[in-house]
C-alpha cells in the first residue's frame, strides 16, 4: 500500500507523480468504442485531417482516466474508501495520439467526516501536463480517505 492515510494529508502538499504514460491509438479506439461514442474527431482521421486540429484527438473521457489514474498510487492506493465526487473537469488543450502525459496534485482541501470517525475527507486539485508542458486536463477529486487505525 503506498497511498496516503486521511492524517499524513496537508493543505498545500503537492505531489509530482512519477509514472508518465505516452497515448496510444488502441487507447484512443478502445475508449471511443467501449463507451459508444462515434465522433469522428476521435475515430476518422480523413475527417481529423479537415479540422482545426488537422489530426486526430484522443477522447478527453480516456485523457481525464489517464489524469486520475497516474495520481492514485501516492494519493489513495490502499486508503481509499470511496472518491465523492469529480469537480470543475477542464480539458485547455488536445491530447494526440503519441502524447506523453504526466501528472501533478495538490491538497486544496483536509476536512474530518462528521459521520464516518473512521475517516476523513480530502480533496485533490489534480493536473496532467503534455511533454511539453502544457495542462491537458484538470480536475478537483474528492475523496473519502480511511484514518490510519490505532
């Protein structure tokens, strides 16, 4: 277990995930397909050729994953009883298929549960960055953190 009990969290802590992942076009396909969306940003790239973009775009649901899913081994690995809620999502700029993305936390939020004594409430601002730098995607994760027990 490498994620954090609900008392080791601090206001202000950050945290720069170590783990990068490069985007593939299976990721992108798998995604779009499994989740029965048919936009052809995501899936035609004649049709990508003709936008703004000029190319594909990965689906920002598999981008916004990806986020979540770099940052749970040092957040909530193991200590997780259940993440409450996703807030204010925002994707600024495309992720490509052959994207590195990386990501980034900070605590903005340690709060006690006042039904659960056995946990504590923590919320995450979380970012992912593109190789060469650029925020792809942010996110606020709540989640409800155990207690290490006595």
């Amino acid at each position: 277990m490498s994620g954090r009990w609900f008392e080791e969290w601090s206001l202000g802590d950050t945290i720069v995930h170590p783990i990068r992942r490069t985007v593939t076009e299976t990721d992108n396909l798998l995604i779009s397909t499994l989740t029965h969306n048919p936009q052809p940003l995501h899936l035609d790239a004649e049709y990508a050729a003709t936008t703004e973009f000029g190319r594909i775009v990965v689906n920002g649901t598999f981008t916004f994953a990806l986020m979540v899913g770099l940052t749970v081994e040092e957040t909530t690995l193991g200590t997780l009883v259940a993440n409450l809620g996703y807030d204010k999502v925002r994707m600024p700029k495309p992720v490509f298929i052959g994207d590195t993305l990386r990501a980034e936390t900070e605590i903005v939020e340690v709060q006690a549960s006042k039904s659960r004594p056995n946990a504590g409430i923590v919320t995450f601002a979380h970012r992912a960055r593109n190789q060469h730098g650029d925020v792809v995607c942010e996110c606020l994760r709540t989640a409800l953190i155990r207690r290490r027990e006595a």
